[in-house]
C-alpha cells in the first residue's frame, strides 16, 4: 500500500484541510493515509477548541485511515523539535511521502535549501547565534541567519522562511535527512487564506484562526468554511460540554499557579530562561487575561508563539528535568493510536509487526515519561470542566480505546 503521511492539529478541521487532504492524496496516489495529530495542546501553546477524539473523529470522517497522536512533549515545541517528533512517528509506520502545506508549493526550494544549510552548517549555527545576542528572537534569528548564508544564490529567492508554513516544512524536509528516513517530502501551495490571517477572504476557504475567531466572538455562521461533520461534532460538543476550549477559559489557573509558586519553582518550568520568572511575578497580579498577561512580560526577544508556549508548560507543570532528557534524541519512543478506519484497521494488522515503535491502544499498556506528560496535559486540559463531567473525562484519557470509525454512506 502507497502510504501518505500528514503532520496536523485540525483546530477544527475545515475546507481548507479538506482540499490539503485531497490534493495530497492526489499528488503522491495514496491508498493509506495517516496523520499525526498534535493532541489537547498545540505547537502555538494554545488549547485545541475540542478535544483530540472530536478532532480525531473529524479527521476519519473526511478520508484520514489512521490518527496518531503526536506527543505533547513534541507538538507544544519550537518547528524544529515539532517535526523531528512527527516524521519520527511517521517513518516508524512505514510512510512512504510526507505531503505538507507551504506558501511556497514547490519541494525543490525546500531541498536545495536544506542541502545548502547543511553545507554551511557550521557558518549558519554562528550567525544565528550572532543575531540572538542582537536581542532579537529565535526565530527571527534563523531568518536573519538564513538571508545572509543564501544572499548570493538566486534560486533561494523563492523560499521564504519568514513563513510559518515554509518554516514547519524546512524543518520536515531537514528531519526526514537528519533521521536517514525513507519518507519523500513533498509539498501543496496553502489555498486563500494565510496562516494566521483572522477575517473571511474566501467564500469557501478560510484560516483555522479566523473560524476560532469567529466562533467565540459569537459568530457561528461557520457553515461554507468547514465540512457539516465538523459543524456537526463542534455543536455537539459544546452542547454537551456547555463550552469549546480557548486559552481565556484557562487564565485563573494559570494565574493562580504562578501567584503561589516561587521564584525557584518557576525558573524550574520549561522554557522559562533569562529571568522570565522575575517579568511574570511582577505581572500577573494586574494582568485581566492571557492576552493582557502576556502583552505586559512581551519583548522582542521572546515571540508571542514562545511565550504562550510557556504559560501552557507552567500550566501543566512541565519542567525542565521532563523534557531535557526524554528530548536528547528528538524522536518519540512510542505511537499512540487514536483512531482508525476500516482501512487503516488492514493497514495495522498487515504491518505491525515491521513497525519500529511500540504501537499504543490502552495506555495501561505503556510506561513512559513523555506519557505522563501526555496524562498531566489531559488533566489539564479538562479542570475547567464543571463536575461530574470533569472526573469522568480524567478517566477518559486511559479508558478510551482508539476510534473505530466506519463512515456512513
């Protein structure tokens, strides 16, 4: 079986998703397709709407055969360690392509440029190192860095990794090289709406941003943006929940964690380097809201993206000494299975037993570190639920088998 592997979060799942998915299917002529899914919190440091069995659901009902998750150690972090976990994932279940979304839409520039990178290693590594010490952020740095080593070589032009599309793909085509993969990289051009543009351009086609938007501002004329399941699944959910999930929703037990912790328990959390700890203290008492907190420790050297990203590891208390180690190899230790179609049911059973990490039904069935991560994110990620609904979904994270999906027709 030709197999197709996509890197996703499906915040919701939506049309512009929809045509990636297709297209891709297209392109490389899969049979099977598998998508790695970031789970209940994503690469910008934010909550998922809904849940990652809702989202895993969307994904099956729209032509996905396996949802595996990608751990929370890996999908809360920096493009670079973000795909170094996925193509892991992917290359142990035996992918044969890798297709993502750019705003480039050509594989070549992602190629030529990662052979020139690695041939100015030790150069680019300097000048990035160079530009952080200007005070700017990391990865304005790599940009900089970029832009000087590529300067004279014209065919470079065409890639631009000031975008955060063309940036996650850089990071793809250079994981696959650096783990010795077997994966073919392969690329579709982003359709209508930017990454992170927030209002309607398209009739049809329209960012996960601007639909989250959308949403909690009270607009939920959503329809011609996203497939009816999607629609469907984000109705239900809320009318079940009495809520979909936004970082606003978290904010008083964030405030409440750093109100209480020391100077020393906050400098031992991940990510927070520099004397962040000392901003935050001092900040969190007048802050009114995320927005509004991280607006007051904001600089030039620290992105939002990091930032928030640093709010969701003191939330969970991820620490340092979680990660450091468990990290040193960036690549993840397991697969965790979400939910599978009658296909990649086949797909499974036929394979298994040539796949190069464990695959992971119940979790009662696997210990490790990054799991307890993945344990605490989901406890987390539901204590803003009110009882008895609460407890009943902190189970849930080690009841729940992988979805068995079976469209109807």
């Amino acid at each position: 079986m030709n197999t197709l592997g996509l890197v996703v979060e499906y915040n919701p799942f939506h049309n512009g998703h929809l045509f990636h998915l297709e297209e891709s299917i297209k392109k490389t002529n899969a049979e099977v397709v598998i998508a790695v899914m970031s789970g209940h919190f994503l690469q910008r440091g934010e909550p998922a709407i809904v849940s990652k069995w809702t989202r895993t659901e969307m994904a099956l009902d729209s032509g996905v055969d396996l949802v595996v998750e990608l751990p929370y150690a890996f999908a809360t972090q920096k493009a670079e360690t973000f795909a170094n976990g996925a193509v892991s994932i992917l290359d142990s279940l035996l992918c044969d392509a890798l297709c993502f979304g750019s705003e480039t839409g050509e594989i070549k520039p992602f190629l030529k440029t990662n052979e020139l990178l690695d041939k100015s290693k030790e150069r680019y590594e300097q000048l990035i190192h160079h530009y952080i010490k200007t005070g700017v952020s990391y990865p304005k740095a790599l940009t900089l860095a970029f832009q000087e080593v590529t300067k004279k070589e014209k065919e470079f032009a065409a890639l631009d990794l000031s975008l955060p599309n063309n940036i996650l793909g850089f990071h793809y085509v250079k994981a696959i090289k650096d783990q010795q993969s077997t994966i073919t990289p392969t690329t579709i051009k982003r359709m209508s709406a930017g990454y992170h543009e927030q209002r309607f351009l398209s009739p049809t086609i329209a960012s996960a941003t601007s639909i989250r938007k959308a949403i909690f501002s009270g607009d939920h004329s959503i329809d011609s943006y996203v497939p009816a399941k999607t629609l469907q699944l984000l109705q239900e959910y809320e009318h079940h929940y009495k809520m979909l999930h936004q970082w606003e929703r978290y904010f008083h037990l964030l405030k409440y964690r750093i109100m209480t912790m020391s100077l020393n328990e906050i400098r031992s959390i991940y990510e927070v380097e520099e004397g962040l700890e000392h901003r935050m203290k001092q900040n969190i008492q007048k802050a009114t809201s995320i927005q509004d907190f991280i607006e007051r420790i904001k600089s030039k050297r620290y992105t939002w993206t990091r930032l928030q990203r640093l709010c969701t590891h003191l939330l969970t208390n991820t620490r340092k000494c979680e990660l450091v180690d468990v990290l040193s190899d960036q690549t993840s230790p397991y697969v965790r299975l979400l939910g599978m179609s009658l296909k990649g049911q086949e797909y499974i059973s036929k394979h298994k037993k040539q796949f190069k990490l464990p695959i992971i039904s119940k979790l009662s069935t696997f210990q490790h570190p990054l799991i307890d991560l993945d344990v605490k994110a989901a406890n987390t990620y539901y204590m803003i639920m009110d009882e008895p609904l609460r407890s009943k979904l902190l189970r849930k994270e080690f009841a729940t088998p992988p979805l068995r999906y079976q469209k109807n027709k």
